[in-house]
C-alpha cells in the first residue's frame, strides 16, 4: 500500500526546505511589514511573523513551496531534461509556471493577496530581491514568488484582522458609553 504522508511531515518538510533554501520566517515578515505598514499605524513586527506562521499552516502552500523548491534544487544540480533546465537555470522571463504555481496558493486569501503578489512580483522587495536569479548566486527561480505568495497571503489575513480588531475596540468603546448614559438617566 502506499504511505499516507501526515500533515505534520508535510508541514516540517516545507519548513525546513525554506531554512535550507536560506529563507527565514522573519525574512518574510520583514516583507509584510513593508507591504502592510503604510495602513497600520504603529504596526509591530510581531503581527508580521505570527501571519506568517499562520498562512504556512496551509496544506496548500506547504505542497506549493515543496514542489518549487524541488525544481529549483533539480535545476542547481543540473538534473532536470533539456529545455526546461535550461530555462528554470536561466530563470526564464516568459516561463510564467513558477508565477503560477505561486499565485495559485494565495487565492484562499482574497484579493489583497492577488494584488499584493502582482506588486511583488514586479517590485521585487527584501528577501525576494535578494533571492532572483538574475540577480545572486544560486538557482531560486521559483523559491521568489513562493516566498512573495507566502508575504501575501500573510499581508491579506493581517489586514482583515486588524480591521476585526479595530472595530470590536469601537464596538466595545461604544457600549461601554452607552452603559454609563443609561446608568447617568
Ligand atoms: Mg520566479
């Protein structure tokens, strides 16, 4: 019979894959922070790092970040068949697979993580410009746009959260006034 793989393999396996590929959880943080700043005063980096946590609980992108990585890896030692080793090697403008695969994990997040990746795919920031092909050593030509998927996702379910708090802040303000009116008559 073929093994069923737990999800508690699945999850370690894409962690670490993104340790070894040189990609911590607050490199990522760091790009949610940027994403996210401009609409949250005061925003602390701890909320970063605890949507980042979140968003890797998911079936979904763990899977997406194992099967990239894989390619990359395959590609770095030259083991995948030609054209395709040599267009994820060269990190192929047109290749357009490692976009998709990226984008396809964060549609559970709505649409500020589909138009937070459209961003980051083309402004390359933090951890992600440090990781294009073009641009360092080592093969990352999907690793990039997980990583941005993974910073979108986290940046949308922290939005929609912290407008949640804010509102049950007023909400419970609001309450606490009316009380004090209906105790004052
Ligand atoms: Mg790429």
């Amino acid at each position: 019979m073929r093994r069923q793989v737990h999800s508690k393999e699945v999850k370690a396996a894409a962690l670490q894959r993104l340790t070894d590929r040189g990609v911590t959880i607050e490199d990522i943080a760091e790009v949610v922070y940027l994403m996210q700043a401009p609409y949250h005063v005061g925003l602390k980096m701890e909320s970063c790092i605890e949507s980042v946590h979140a968003v890797l609980e998911k079936r979904e992108i763990q899977h997406a970040v194992l099967v990239g990585t894989e390619l990359d890896i395959l590609a770095e030692k030259g083991l995948l068949t030609e054209p395709l080793q040599s267009i994820v090697e060269s990190d192929e403008g047109l290749f357009g697979c490692d976009e998709t695969l990226a984008l396809g994990s964060v549609f559970g997040y709505g649409s500020i993580a589909v138009t937070t990746f459209g961003h980051l795919d083309k402004q390359k920031v933090g951890i992600i410009k440090k990781l294009d092909t073009k641009r360092g050593s080592g093969i990352h030509t999907f690793l990039d746009d997980l990583v941005a998927s993974i910073a979108s996702s986290a940046s949308s379910r922290m939005a929609h959260r912290l407008r949640d708090e804010e509102e049950a802040e007023r909400d419970k303000k609001l309450s606490a006034a009316s009380d004090e009116d209906q105790q004052a008559g």
